[in-house]
C-alpha cells in the first residue's frame, strides 16, 4: 500500500491523483484534515495521529511540511520519521530541495530530514525538487500594474538566473518512484529506487531580463529590467503581512539569487519524466496575460 501525505496541498494532492489513476496500486490519502474516511488523518504536529496513520503503508510519499520556523518544521518531519519505523514502513519516498538552493535558509529543514531519513530502518529516496515555477510568474504578477505604468520590473536579480520546474512535472516523477517502488516491492525485486538520491532541478532558468521580456509581450510595450538592492526587498517586506521568518527566507532566496546560486545545472529530471518537460517561459505567458488589459 502506498501512502501519500499532504493531499491537500498542490503536490500532494496531484501526487494522488497520479497514482490513482494507476489501477494496480493501493493508495491511501492523508491530511491534517482528514476525516478518517476519504483520508486518514496525519497531523505532523499530533504525532499520536501518526501511529494508526501509518498503519499498513508499504511506501510513504513524504511531502515536506514547510509554512513554519525551523524549529516547528524539525518536530514535524522527526515525529514522521519515527512514527514510520514503529509501523514498519518498508519506503520513503521524500519530497526534499534541489541542490542549488542549498545555501538558502529554506534549505536548513530539508538537509536535517535528509539525515534523519538516511540513519532510519527503512529504504529511502529523496527527491531534490527545483524551486516551482510558481515564484517567477507570481513576481511578474506582483509587478504587472506599476510595470504597466512605469514601463519597469524591478527586482532583486542581479546578473542570477533561477532555475524553475513545473510541479506537474515534479508530481509525475514522485508518482513513477512510487509506483515502481511499490510493484518492486510487491514482486520481490530490487527496488531500483532505494537510497537514490534525485536532482530534479528545472531545465529552463529565468533572469530578471527574461520576466521582464515576458511582462513587456503581455502588455504590448517595451520593459526593462532594473536591479534593487536587498535593502529595498526588506522595506517593501515589512508591514506586508508575511511572517518574520516568511521575510528572512525571501530575502535569503534574493541574496542567493543576486550571488548566482540559484541558477542549476542538469540532474535527473529529463530522465525521470515520461516525456519532455513543462516549459517555463510558455507557462510565464499565459499567467501574464491577464494583466496585459492594466492601463488600456
């Protein structure tokens, strides 16, 4: 049996599906939300929900439990890791941070669970999933209407690049782990995918000349890029409404970005995806279309 964690969060929830779909496979839901019925309820911050939770998982698709301090988000992946020994979970399988975000913030939860998951009884895969396309299209979001006026994006690139995935793709490639893990494990054969260790960094990168290129096609005018500095992303952060460590991390993720940190280099996502992956700049378009009407 194959249990998904986080299914009702974007990834989790399309990792589901995915293996839903597959009709040789036993799938079992779970959320902090669940009712027991449509899915099992899994509360990384009431580890006792976790012991009957996991009872009867063969292979745990791990979805990271970030949206929190580090502190809070170590207690939540240490309870999982040790409420999957005690039910005798055979694979995890976890959804972990590419390798070129490694010296951002956000990284320090994910490398922790990564040791944790290696010292634990179990087989484990990690899958280092790339920063999601998501970050760049809501950028140019952010910045459609005073780019419409102004004729300018401004943010804090520098001369860095940003490697972005699509999570569509990042789903297919957990569902095929997964799955393949299962079967291997239900036949008796090698499991293929123990104790790899996956760089699923984006293939295409984005600089802040190309969101601008993007924002200037949708609204039918010529924009450019302008760097600001991080001083200028921290006054704008504050009063925002984001949480203190919301702020750190994003200022984090810009000073990475602005020291060409972000930017990947190959990995293993065109060999896991069935097929080419999800092109970043065609899903740039379409979400800065609907600005493009700003200003008319």
């Amino acid at each position: 049996m194959i249990l998904v964690t986080g299914v009702s969060g974007s990834l989790g929830g399309l990792v589901l599906a995915g293996l839903r779909a597959q009709t040789d496979l036993e799938v079992v839901a779970g959320s902090s939300s669940g009712d027991g019925t449509t899915a099992r309820r899994l509360d990384f911050d009431d580890p006792a929900t976790l012991a009957d939770g996991f009872r009867g998982a063969d292979v745990l698709v791990f979805v990271s439990a970030g949206y929190a301090e580090d502190d809070v988000v170590l207690a939540r992946h240490g309870a999982v890791v040790d409420a999957a020994t005690a039910a005798g979970v055979r694979h995890v399988i976890y959804s972990s941070l590419a390798g070129s975000a490694s010296s951002a913030t956000i990284a320090v939860p994910h490398r922790w669970t990564e040791s944790r998951l290696a010292a634990a009884p179990f087989e484990v895969t990690v899958l280092r999933n790339g920063l999601y396309t998501e970050v760049p299209v809501g950028l140019a979001l952010a910045a459609a209407e005073s780019t419409a006026e102004t004729g300018v994006f401004a943010a804090a690139f520098g001369d860095g690049r940003i490697s972005v995935v699509a999570r569509e793709d990042l789903a297919d490639i957990a569902v095929r782990v997964a799955a393949e893990a299962d079967r291997d494990l239900r036949n008796g054969s090698r499991n293929r995918h123990a104790g790899r260790t996956y760089e699923l960094e984006g293939v295409d990168s984005l600089s802040g000349a190309d969101i601008a290129e993007a924002l200037g096609e949708a609204l039918g005018r010529p924009v450019r890029y302008q760097d600001i500095s991080l001083t200028e992303v921290r006054n704008g952060l504050s009063g925002s409404g984001l949480q203190p460590y919301q702020i750190g991390h994003t200022l984090s993720l810009f000073s990475n970005l602005k020291a060409g940190f972000l930017h990947g280099t190959g990995g293993d996502l065109r060999t896991l995806l069935p097929a080419a992956p999800r092109r970043v700049h065609d899903q740039i378009a379409a979400a800065v279309t609907l600005p493009a009407t700003i200003g008319n």
